[in-house]
C-alpha cells in the first residue's frame, strides 16, 4: 500500500486541508486510496436516569432571580457558543443555537446578518432567546433559536449585539447551499491532562497552536461544523481542590467511599465544574479556542474526562458513593448547559435522541444531504459491563431509518473510544518487564486520581481488572459481544441502505486509521457494505502517550477476524513523520491532531485530512489523506447511483409545500413540531417513492 504522505517540502505553506492540489500534483503525490482507485445503570449509579430529579436534590440551585428593570449591560463570562443541531430538508431551514452566559437579567439582543457572497443580498433575523439556567443568582444561561434558511448559494451569517464587552463587536460563521455537504473538522482531548505547567509550557498551553492552525485553514477553506468527539475540557484538577481534601485525606477506602459530603463541599462541586468551562470555554481564560467556538457550529458528545477520569467504569460501590453522584449531577449540568445548550429536561426539544436513561442523549443529524451522523452517547448511562442499554441501541436504529434523507450515501458514526484499535489485553502480561511501566499511566490515570488508583483502587473490591484500560475500550471483555452486536447492526444497516458506514474516534492521545473489511472483496471495497473506516484521531491539545507504549500497540496490531468473512485491521499510514523523517511504526503516530473533512461531489467519498503538528508548541500542520468510497451495493445502491439529488431534494420541498396540513418527516430531524416537544414516542416513516428510492422498513 502506498504512503499519503504529501511529498512537498515541509517548509512550504499549508499541507493537507485547505490547499487542494492541482491534478497534475494529485498525480505526482502518493496516499492511500481506501476507495476503489486502489450490570443495570441503576444498580451502578442510584439515583441518576431513572431518578434524575433526585439525583438534582444534589445541585446547588438557589431560585430563579427577579427581573429588575434598569441598569446597563451586564457582564459576559462565557460566549458566545454556536451549536448546529440539523436541517430540515423539506423546509430548507438550518437549525442551531447561540449560548451566552452573562450576568444580564434580561436577554442582550441579537442580530444576524445572512448574505449571500455571489448576489450580495442580505437577511436580518432576530432569534428569540430563553434562559436555560441560573448561576447562583448572578449568572444566567441565554439560549438563542437560530433558524436561517438555506438557499442554492452558499452564505455567510454575521451576528452581532449592543453588549459591549463582547470580545469582538461580531462573528461570522458559513453556511453550505442546501444540496451542498458541510466540510467538518473533528477533534478530541482539547485540554491537559494533571500535568506539570512546565509541559503546558511546552506544548503551547496558551498559544493553542493546533486550534491557530484550524482558523488558519478556516480562513482559507471555512469549515461549517466542529464535531467534538469527547474531552471537549478536562475535569481532573477536581482532584486537587482544597474541598476535596476531606475525601482524598480518607485513607480508608470504606470509609471514603460512606463519606457523607458536607454543603462546602456540594458547593465546591458547583462552582468547580461552572468555573472550569469558563476558564476553557471563555474568551478570558482561552480566547483562541472560544473563537473557534464562535465562528464554527459545535456538535459535541461527552466522554469521561468531561466528567471525570474513567467515569462509568469504575466499580458499582464507588459510582454509588456519595461523593460521585453529586459529582455526576453537576458534570451533567453543566455538560448539557455549556456544549449542548439544554438541560436533561429539554435535550429532545432541543435536537437530541433520548436513549433509556435521560442522562444519555445521542445525536443524529446530516452534515448537508449526503452525510449522516451518529454520535453516540457513551458516558450518560455507562457501567462497567455496558457501554449503552440494548434498548438505546434500539431507539438508536430506529432513529437512523427515519431521520436519514434518501440522499445520504456516508454515515459518520462517532463513539469517542475507538471501535477499532490495537489490544490491550497484552498488558497484563507485560507489566513485569516493562522497565518504566505501571497500570494507571498506561490507563491514561494521571497525577493524583491516578495515585489513588494505583495504590487503592484494587483493596475497594479486589478488582484488578479496573486497573488498566480495558474496561473504558470497546475491545474489553466486558463490552466484546455489545461491540459486536454494534457493528453488525451497522453492517445489517449499510447493507440496506447502501450506506458506507465511517468511524470517529479519539480519546487515546495518538492518531491512525483501521477498517473492516470483507476477506473476499479487498480488491472491490466500493461494492463491500462491510467495508468500514475508522479515523482515529487525538488529541488536539492533551500531551502524547509514551512511545513504548505505542511500539508495542504497533506490534500488536495485526489483522483479527470479526465475524465469519470479515477482518479488521490497521493501516500503515504514517511512512513519515511530519517533519519528512521515515518512521518505524506507521500504525500509530504520537503526535496532536485534528481532522478535516469533506465530500468530494465529483468521485463521492468523503476525504479524511488527519492532520498532524509539526513541531511541537508551534503553528503548523501536515496532512495525511484518507479517502473513502461511497457504497455502491444491491438495488438501493443502484437507485442511490441514478439518483439526481438536487430532485431529490426539490420533491421533498415540494411535498412539504403542497401536503403543509399533514405532518411531514423531517429529514435531518424528527417531524419539527413533535421534536421540539420532545416527544419521540412514534417516527414518522417514508412511505411513498422519492427520487426512484424506496426506504426500507427498520430490521429487527
């Protein structure tokens, strides 16, 4: 297999996304073509789903403040944060939010200038805004509904306020055409683990080279989504705050874990969590990242350190102990306020897919009408044996048959963790001769929480197994058969659909790319439904894991049989590193990233840039480039192939406009009016022939 590694010198400008090569220099470069040119959660965690609103007695919420009249503009800590939820395909209207966190007791207006860059015609639209939560009587979360309506031009939205402490008088986000797909740029792990600042230092802990080098790109090729894929923050200072100290002084670990926590210590919690998304989300405490976050719409999914390290796998007794239920209650508050501008009580009104538990909210929406999207929730009803309930898993299928336009031809299926990647079940045995190894760096437990782990965590319940990472992978033994059944749902699914099905994953500090595959079609991977990529990409800010450690994943990561006729494994995409040196491991490559994507119109893949740091603390990247077929297989393949999407799309409008008294499907999203209710009871299924395709009913 070829190396993609873009063979212009270094030192010259842009490589990978945001500078496509000419065709003559496409021909000249070598890359990979992945195409065809070459326990229940109640017993774990009492009191959260199921008894949400007793898991809130946890919250330190005084009451809602009274409106006064009068006084200036107040002050604004954090935003603002723009969210896209979905399109509505037979509306033509793009959907997404506006968050600010202010000390306004009245909502500070908006205004939105949409213009169309080719006609110069403009639109102001004025989102209503509502308030989601209160800070302790001084901090007020606003949420602004933001609908533009999408036309045949691709467009930019100007937004704007009087408020004058705003870090820019205005921001600019872009809008696609409605037929054209969104180029996406995916990350992971933005923030530091319990590190020396002395590090922090050196990987440019305040100049954020990578997030530069994203609105760098974002200049020249402007994306229209972000898709965090989990650790959006990172929660392990906790540990180390002066409230904590009663607990983490307990050196008993029964006594620890029946500790009763005083109110100074619920409401160090409280202010803890509000502070550490301002600090990492506001333009005070991280201002190149927060314009990230207000130039590009977010679609983000938690993973454990948005809660705390290792979170969901740790074992029942703990999980139940005071201590992390009031812990849980205000990550997932403030999860759901800061990243997703809801709260567990209004996430289905606001763009989300319920699952068993109402702490696990999904998220399936298009990145424009050729790419589906799945993030899956992987933390909000965790356990140590399951990842997701079976009955998630159900909600979730049912979604993805009713929500997803005929158009689509790629599924994004976002699970933070890695569905595919090296074992780790080597490291039981390598522990004894692995000079400079122990179980809790190698699980990614750091600092002191990685401490406790070490030397206490196996006397709570003899449970060595806790003590690498294992149980927070797919690949663990716990979670072998969940993840099986996943895929295979997956395989059943883009089977019927004719739709390639992709991974994204981040979370373990490296980057890469797997597949799937079936064993008798290697040489025809555009008619193989199994035919499965998975990126992997991380972290955009966290520091690299050890390179022994890589090593040995590099050596171990041969091809492993799935099921039957399918294989997996990894790909040797990194012949040389970044700076043009050749590399020995080509799997797994140690150094922060990001990935950009888009859909090529003309050959119909999606095109993966990982792209990598030069050097380290400093601006720049280099691209290595994954390309993915679409699937071509069986008859919906062939409808999908003589599809004219644009007619398509123009016979949904049409069927919105002449049946407007009937409910219609929302494509991108559930029916509107029922989604905003929050009611997901019953999807709507298409039922009648659009474009020469029929779609077909949910397996069981």
């Amino acid at each position: 297999m070829n190396n993609n590694y873009n063979n212009q010198s270094p030192s010259q400008g842009y490589h990978g996304y945001g500078q496509p090569p000419q065709p003559q220099q496409q021909q000249a470069q070598q890359h990979h073509h992945f195409g065809n040119l070459g326990e229940s959660f109640s017993q774990l965690n009492i009191g959260v789903g199921e008894r949400w609103n007793d898991l809130q007695s946890h919250l330190h919420m005084p009451g809602r403040p009274h409106q006064q009249e009068g006084g200036g503009p107040g002050e604004v800590v954090c935003g603002p944060l723009l969210r896209y939820i979905d399109i509505n395909y037979t509306t033509r209207q793009w959907r997404g939010s506006i968050l600010v966190v202010s000390s306004d007791r009245y909502a500070p207006p908006i205004e939105i200038q949409l213009t169309e860059p080719a006609t110069q015609r403009t639109t102001t639209i004025k989102p209503e805004a509502e308030r989601l939560d209160t800070y302790r009587r001084k901090y007020h979360f606003w949420r602004y509904e933001v609908r533009l309506p999408l036309t045949d031009q691709a467009q930019v939205a100007t937004y704007s306020t009087p408020h004058n402490n705003w870090a820019q008088p205005s921001f600019q986000m872009h809008l696609p055409a409605y037929f054209e797909s969104m180029r996406f740029m995916f990350y992971s792990c933005n923030g530091f683990s319990d590190v020396p600042q002395e590090v922090k230092d050196k990987f440019g802990e305040k100049e954020a080279p990578l997030w530069a080098d994203v609105l760098d790109r974002h200049e020249v090729l402007p994306f229209h989504v972000l898709l965090g894929g989990g650790d959006q923050l990172y929660q392990d200072r906790l540990i180390k705050e002066d409230f904590m100290k009663p607990w983490v002084d307990e050196k008993d670990p029964a006594k620890r874990l029946a500790m009763n926590l005083t109110d100074n210590m619920k409401q160090g919690f409280e202010e803890f969590y509000f502070n550490n998304y301002v600090i990492n989300f506001g333009f005070k405490g991280n201002p190149v990242v927060a314009k990230a976050f207000a130039t590009i719409p977010s679609m983000n999914m938690w993973d454990d350190h948005d809660i705390i390290d290792g979170y969901g796998s740790y074992p029942p007794e703990m999980q139940q102990a005071e201590c992390f239920q009031v812990l849980f209650a205000n990550a997932c508050r403030f999860y759901y306020l800061f990243q997703q501008h809801t709260t567990v009580e209004l996430a289905r009104r606001h763009g989300m897919i319920q699952g068993s538990l109402p702490t696990c909210q999904n998220l399936i929406s298009t990145l424009g009408p050729d790419i589906g999207f799945l993030s899956l929730d992987c933390r909000g009803e965790r356990t140590k044996h399951e990842v997701c309930k079976a009955k998630t898993y159900d909600i979730v299928f049912d979604a993805l048959q009713t929500m997803i336009p005929p158009t689509v031809k790629h599924l994004l299926v976002l699970t933070g963790v890695p569905l595919i990647y090296p074992r780790l079940t080597l490291f039981e045995n390598l522990m004894d001769g692995a000079a400079g190894f122990n179980l809790a760096t190698i699980a990614g437990k750091t600092g002191a929480l990685g401490d406790i782990i070490s030397g206490q965590l196996n006397k709570w319940n003899g449970d060595p197994e806790l003590l690498d990472d294992m149980n927070d992978h797919w690949t663990a033994g716990n979670h072998e058969l969940e993840r099986k059944t996943f895929i295979e749902r997956l395989q059943q699914y883009a089977r019927e659909r004719s739709i390639r099905v992709s991974f994204l994953g981040g979370d373990v500090h490296c980057c890469g790319a797997g597949k799937m595959y079936s064993k008798d079609m290697k040489e025809k991977e555009e008619g193989d439904p199994f035919f499965m990529v998975q990126i992997i990409s991380s972290a955009i800010v966290n520091v690299p894991p050890p390179q022994a450690l890589l090593t040995v994943l590099n050596q171990n990561s041969g091809f492993i049989t799935f099921n039957g006729n399918t294989e997996e494994r990894m790909y040797n995409l990194f012949k040389r590193s970044p700076n043009g040196n050749t590399r020995q491991n080509k799997k797994l490559m140690g150094m922060r990233n990001y990935c950009a994507g888009y859909y090529d119109e003309q050959t119909g893949k999606i095109n993966f840039w990982i792209q990598a740091e030069k050097e380290v603390g400093v601006k720049g990247t280099m691209g290595y480039l994954i390309d993915v077929p679409k699937l071509v297989f069986g008859q919906a393949g062939y409808h999908m192939s003589q599809q004219d999407k644009r007619q398509v799309l123009a016979d949904l409008l049409r069927q919105q406009q002449q049946q407007q008294h009937q409910q219609q499907p929302f494509f991108g999203g559930l029916d509107h009016q029922r989604r905003e209710q929050g009611d997901e009871g019953h999807f709507h299924r298409l039922q009648s022939k659009i474009g020469g395709f029929m779609m077909p009913q949910p397996h069981n």
